[in-house]
C-alpha cells in the first residue's frame, strides 16, 4: 500500500479534501499536515514582504514534517497550498 503524505489548508469542497478521498479510495494509507489558518491574510502579506515574520510557522511545519518522517517513508507528497512556504521548508 502506497504511503501519502498532503500539506495543506482545509477549505469546504477544496482541492485538499478531494486529493485526501481520492487516495484513500484507491487504497493508500493518507497523512495529512493540515497547515490550518493560523495566519490572517495581512500576516501572510507581510511574511513575503519581510520573510523573517514567517520563521515561526516554517520551523513548525518542519518540526510536524519530522513527526511524520517518523513513521517511516512516504512514496508521495502533495503540497497543495502553502502561502507561508519556501524551498527550504520541504
């Protein structure tokens, strides 16, 4: 059984959310990282006009990515959304 691990924010009838069914009724095992909505959308502005205000939330993604890594190896992941990533935190 294939091994899928989705970053991303849940939205009503949004991308994530299918991509999540649809593995899981062909038969993979699904993690998700749900990024949440932490952050208002003038925070999100400000951390891609000064980078340094999204340092926290990058170095908790990166922490839950590690939880993840822990259970072993994923054959696929998806990032479906991700305003307050960059490289560096995948």
């Amino acid at each position: 059984m294939a091994r899928i691990v989705v970053v991303g924010e849940s939205a009503e009838a949004g991308l994530r959310t299918s991509l999540i069914t649809g593995f899981q009724r062909s038969g993979c095992a699904v993690d998700v990282l749900d990024l949440g909505r932490r952050s208002a959308a003038w925070f999100a502005s400000a951390a891609y006009r000064q980078p340094i205000l999204g340092i926290g939330f990058r170095r908790e993604v990166r922490r839950r990515v590690d939880m993840l890594a822990e259970n072993g190896h994923a054959d696929l992941v998806v990032v479906v959304k991700g305003a307050l990533l960059d490289p560096r935190s995948i």
